[in-house]
C-alpha cells in the first residue's frame, strides 16, 4: 500500500510504502512543530515565545474518524475552547486527492478559513515547497495566515495548558501535582496502544504483526489491572491522559478488533477497561466528538462490506464515581 503526499508542493500519489523493509508499520513523523506561548510541553517545560494564545485567532482542521484528530478535537471541548478556536472538519472518506472538504455530506463543512477544495491546500498556504503527508489534525494561525503544528499530541498540550482564562470555563488536564504521571503514561500508551493498534493493522509480516499486537494486548491487560482501583490513568482526576487513550478504545471493537486484526478480545470484555470507556463517553461534551458513522462505516471500512460488530451501549451505567472522591479540576 503506497502513500498519498505533497512533494515540492504538488500532489503526488502511491509514493512510498507504509510499512518499512521488515515489513512493520513505519508512522512518518509531522513537520510543522510550532509552539502556542505558555504551553507545557512537558511538567517543567513551558514555551515561553511563539504566537499568544489569543481568542478567535486559531481554527482547528480535524476528520472525525482519525483517531489523532479525535483526540485534538477533544481536548478542546473539555478546555471550554469551542468559541476561542474553530474547527471545520473534512469528510472521512479519503479518495486519490485526500482529505476533502464537502460540506453537503452530514457531519462535515466548508473550509471556512482558507475557502480550500482539499486540505492539501492548506498545507502548500503554509508552505508552497511543501514535501510530505496531509494529516490531520491541522492548527491553523489565522493572524501569520500558516500552520502552527500539526502533531496531535502537541496541539492538544497547547488546548489544554495554553489557554487558561482564554475560552469558556473548562476541564484542567494538566493540573499540578499529576503532571508528570500524565506524561509519564502519554508516553506508555502511545506506542503499544494508541499507535499500536496501526502498528498491528498495517504489519506486512507476520512478526511485525506478532510484535505489534502483543504489545496491545500486553498494555491493555496492564491498565485494566490499573484501573480495577483508581477511575482513571493517572489517579482520581480526568487528564490529558485519559483524552489521549479515549479515541483508540472507542474505536476498538468496532474497528481495531476487526479491521487491524486486534482480535483476541474485545474492549467491552475487559472488566475494568469498559466501564472506564463508558464512563469517559458518559462525562459531558465527549459523546458529541464521537460520529461512529464517520469513524467506522465510512472511515475504517469505506468502500468495504462493514461488519455488523457487537451490540454496544456506550451509555450503560458504569459506577467508576465509586472509586474517585475528586471533581474534575476546572480552569476559568
């Protein structure tokens, strides 16, 4: 399977493979790496130049069925931001051109900023030489008319750290005296888990494959154990780390279980990690960022036969309150 990419910016097709000479999955890293003033890459690293963060001056590009996306997306519903930045999101069905703009396809909009066809074009208004993949999520700086960054784990630190007293009043993802186990476990479930499952589903050899999906299940196991006595990741309170591994096991049993052959169980038979996926979709304004169409029927399985998958009531009680005596911390 090749790569649709912008080389010298002009769009180029079935490039180069996803997978590397041993036949494993090979994530390409992002290129625009810019930082918002004030964010926390990490517990005692905080960006102290680059562009303010300033209400109505940035706009968010997302595809509800990208997992990175989604967590991007979140982050700036729980931080109270869905008035100080806007979001447009392309259709998830992903043809020869890329990501697209269409606006009568439900669930989906215009590009409202750069008036764009496909978001290829973004990227070459940011850079007209521009030479890699068209990803999303996409943080555009409408005042410098370019793209800040475009990795998602970095966009959603700005959302979350950045922007304190900027938008709506908001969950604190980041709060003092958790932050380094967040990053810590950011870390930990990044590649077994939330890059894991790709890791599994684009293995072109059967030890890639073997390597991939057992690290999954691995981690898997290991944070149900966790979660068996605390509510979440990183303790009593809802965090960064939560939103992080939220968009991955949402999709898991209708998508990664089948389509990326992580099949020895599904979510929902985990004791302890799906009653914590149901208390997460249940705590407000996360279920509005979950289009289950768009994530699996015309994201995962586009063009295919889509399975029928298990019966799932993301709404079903789950009494993980219990085990918590903490409020979400709120930052005004």
């Amino acid at each position: 399977m090749g790569r649709n990419m912008l080389v010298d910016g002009e769009w180029k097709t079935d490039l180069e493979p996803y997978t590397d000479e041993d036949g494993a999955f090979d994530r390409v890293e992002t290129s625009f790496r810019d930082w918002i003033r004030g964010t926390y890459r990490s517990a005692d690293d905080i960006v102290t130049d680059g562009p303010e963060p300033e209400a109505g001056r940035y706009h968010l590009y997302v595809a509800r069925n990208c997992p990175w996306a989604h967590g991007a997306a979140l982050t700036r519903q729980l931080a109270g931001l869905t008035d100080a930045i806007t979001m447009d999101i392309v259709d998830p069905v992903r043809e020869d051109e890329g990501w697209e703009f269409t606006p009568e396809k439900e669930g989906c909009t215009p590009d409202t900023v750069n008036g764009a066809d496909y978001l290829r074009e973004v990227y070459v208004a940011a850079d007209p030489e521009y030479t890699g993949r068209v990803t999303v999520p996409v943080l555009w700086d409408t005042q410098e008319d370019t793209i800040v960054n475009n990795e998602s784990i970095e966009i959603m630190r700005m959302f979350a750290t950045a922007f304190d007293g900027v938008g709506d009043e908001g969950l604190d993802l980041y709060p003092e005296g958790y932050r380094e186990e967040i990053d810590r476990i950011i870390d930990a479930i990044y590649d077994s888990i939330n890059n894991g499952v790709y890791r599994a589903g684009f293995a072109e050899s059967q030890e890639a494959y073997d390597e991939a999906v057992t690290d999954v299940f691995d981690a898997l196991d290991y944070w149900d154990e966790v979660l068996a006595d605390q509510r979440y990741l990183a303790g009593d309170r809802l965090t960064l780390a939560d939103v992080r591994m939220f968009p991955t096991l949402v999709r898991f049993d209708h998508c990664y279980h089948t389509a990326f052959n992580c099949d020895r169980q599904y979510l929902h038979q985990y004791e302890h990690l799906w009653p914590y996926l149901r208390d997460l979709y249940q705590t407000p304004g996360v279920a509005e960022t979950v289009r289950m169409e768009h994530i699996k029927d015309q994201g995962y399985y586009q063009g295919e036969i889509t399975p029928i998958g298990p019966d799932i009531d993301f709404d079903a009680p789950h009494d993980r309150d219990r085990l918590s005596s903490e409020e979400p911390a709120v930052q005004t």
